[in-house]
C-alpha cells in the first residue's frame, strides 16, 4: 500500500503543518469516548519511528512537569471539573499506600496545589486502614520537604466523608494493582479515573490492540505509514516464570516476531499487568527467554502488590536515539481529559539505548511543552510526542469503554 508520509522526516514536516487539522480529528475521534480524567505515556523514538511504550491512567510524576505547563493543568483540571460536576468544591485525592516513597509524595504535593490553583478545596485520603493507628491524619514530609497529610476516609451512607465533611469528587491516583476494600459499584460519590480500570483487570496488550486500531484509522484518514507510530508486539496468556510453565512457547513466539524485524533488534518481555516499570526483561533471541536464570524469572513472576504476572506483552524494542547529557533518554507526555498539557525526559545514566529506562537509576529532566506552534521546525518533536500520546489516550478510552 502507498502513503503520503512514508519516513520519520516526512512525518515530523507532516504533523508540524497540519498541528490544527490533526488536533481536530482528535478532539472529534475523543468526543463521545469516556477518556480518562488524566493520563501519562511513555514514548520512545528510533531512528525511523516513534511509539508508546506505556500507558498510565493513574499517573505519578506531576512533580517532573514544568511549572509554566501546571498552569495549563489547573485550567484544563477546572474547566473539565466544572463542566462535568457542576458542584464540586471539595476533592479528595486517593492515593497510592507506599508513603515512604518520598518522591511520590513529592509529586501528590504537586497535583494537590495544581487543583488548589483551580479552585478547588482539597484533600489527600486514604481508605487503607493500615496507614492509620488511633489518628486520622498522617502527617508526611516530602523528598522536597513540603508538608502532606493524608486524612482517613470516612464512608457513610455510601459517601465519602473527610473531618465530617461530605465529598463531591474523588481523584483516583491509585492504580489497584491490589484492589482497594470498597464497593465502587455502591458508592454515591463519583470517583475519576474510573475504579474498574485498575490492573488487577487491566491488560497491557488489550491497550495497545486498541492503539493498533486507533492509530491505523488515523494513518488512513491523513495517509501515513502506520509503522511509523507504533511497536509491533504479540501476546502469550498462562505462563509461570517460577515453574517454566509456558516459557517454550514465549520464546518461540519471541523468534516469530524477531523474523519480521531488523536484524539486532531487541524484544521487550513486559507483563501484561505490570506497573512501575516492574515486570520487564530485555532480549534477542527465544533461546534468552529459555535459559533466563532464576534471579530473571523471580523478577518477572511477581511485581507490585505481589501480583503474580502470567499474561506477557511481547514487544518490538524501540532503540531511543534521544539523549540527555549524552545518556539514554525518553520522554514522557502527561494528558488531562486526552489533551496533552506538560511531560518530562527520563534519562538512565545505567543504561544503553536498548533498555529499559524506568528502572534504579532514572533521573527526570522537565520538559514544557505548552507552547507548540503550527508550522514551528524548533517544536517539531513536541508536536509528534503530543499527538502520540493523544493517540494513546483514546486507546486508553476504548479500553474503559469496553469495561464499563
């Protein structure tokens, strides 16, 4: 088949002229799909493409956003809020339980005043009993030294209560990979991201079948190579890294898509259901997945939570050609509403540019993105990154469709 963009440079030309044409497909492609109140994604770009890499619809990380593209995220956060819960005072932020992590702290700090700078009263709450003793409010101390306090939610009459007072909207920053005790279907106060998208259903391949289709309806619509934006990947379903159930036919499916990629091209073993960059090895050929030692196998049985992962997303490795002080580099774009509104760079100083760079190591590299200009050369990458991370929002959407 023939298409207008048919290389990476065409396509960089492509989408920087057509910035407002390609949003508008978007905007009207998102429309009637229930995206996600915000999202982040993982991009990496080679020498001929660029992909997603990862998706999170309950993203950590605003700390990494630049100041200039907070400010987006407070009006995009207040004109969503406003328009879909007309009511809403008061927020309650729910997140993750690992509070000794103080860069994650850091970060619920930072999306606690960039909804405060919309406007909003709010709260970070917690439903994880075992974070409280007798108090009902954790008093934490960031990796920035910013002060936090996480209150206890209080349920009544199948609403959310924090210090007496009722709550209009609940922020989900929780990814459940171990559900949290609550009856979602039961509870009056609306929750957002939905509940029922946590991993412990949600699967990384079923999110990039959907970008498959996604991406190949909008290659037909403005006549590009989908190759150029996406990782050709397939799926193997009941393996057990500890028993080696399983592991034979995950690597003669490894092989099977070696052979229709170029030569020295390494394959990502990721699980389908894993989280915080856990769950991932790297390798060339079916005979690595074979004789993985067990040290490979412990890690790729069990990730966060102590989820056991059997379903595995077989994935083209993308070799990123960005760098940041000349270490390997990716970057990340952050959505609210599939909008794009801010990202970072990840850089590995412990890695090559085949690897896996959300690993120990990672340093963060704040990267504004709010000015994208048509026809603008200099922002060029800022406008691909964008339009593949919406791309991949609306992958994200189907995926809560079919949930709910």
């Amino acid at each position: 088949m023939s298409y207008q963009v048919n290389t990476k440079l065409e396509l960089e030309s492509f989408i920087t002229k057509k910035w407002k044409q390609i949003n508008k497909y978007l905007d009207a492609k998102g429309q009637n799909l229930p995206l996600p109140l915000y999202s982040s994604v993982d991009i990496r770009e080679s020498i001929n493409k660029f992909a997603p890499v990862d998706n999170n619809i309950y993203p950590a990380g605003f700390n990494n956003v630049c100041s200039l593209d907070l400010l987006i995220c407070s009006e995009k956060f207040k004109s969503l809020i406003s328009h879909k819960y007309p009511e809403t005072k008061d927020i309650v932020i729910i997140p993750e339980s690992h509070t000794k992590n103080l860069f994650y702290l850091d970060h619920l700090y930072t999306l606690q005043q960039t909804l405060l700078r919309a406007g909003f009263n709010v709260f970070i709450g917690s439903v994880d009993e075992e974070l409280f003793s007798e108090q009902t409010t954790l008093e934490l101390t960031s990796q920035s030294q910013w002060p936090i306090k996480i209150e206890r939610i209080e349920l009544k009459e199948k609403e959310f209560f924090i210090q007496g007072k009722k709550i209009d909207l609940a922020i989900l920053n929780n990814d459940q990979s171990n559900p949290l005790p609550i009856d979602w279907k039961q509870l009056k106060t609306p929750v957002v991201p939905t509940p029922e998208i946590g991993w412990f259903r949600r699967q990384k391949v079923a999110h990039f079948s959907f970008y498959e289709t996604v991406v190949n309806e909008f290659c037909k619509e403005f006549g590009v190579n989908p190759n150029l934006l996406q990782a050709k990947f397939t799926k193997v379903d009941g393996i057990d890294f500890v028993t080696k159930d399983g592991l034979e036919k995950l690597a003669t499916e490894t092989d099977s898509l070696l052979k229709d990629l170029p030569q020295g091209t390494p394959i990502f073993i990721k699980a389908s259901q894993g989280t915080y960059g856990m769950g991932i090895s790297v390798v060339y050929s079916g005979d690595e997945v074979l004789s993985m030692n067990r040290k490979k196998r412990n890690k790729m049985d069990i990730g966060k939570n102590k989820l056991k992962f059997t379903s595995i997303l077989i994935q083209e490795g993308v070799e990123t050609v960005i760098k940041y002080n000349d270490v390997p580099a990716e970057v990340t774009i952050y959505l609210i509403n599939g909008e794009s509104v801010g990202g970072f760079m990840r850089a590995n100083p412990l890695k090559d540019s085949q690897s896996n760079l959300n690993s120990k190591g990672m340093v963060y590299q704040k990267y504004c993105i709010s000015e994208i200009r048509e026809n603008c050369d200099h922002k060029a990458k800022e406008a691909i990154y964008s339009t593949i991370a919406r791309l991949s929002a609306l992958a994200s959407a189907y995926e809560i469709k079919e949930v709910l």
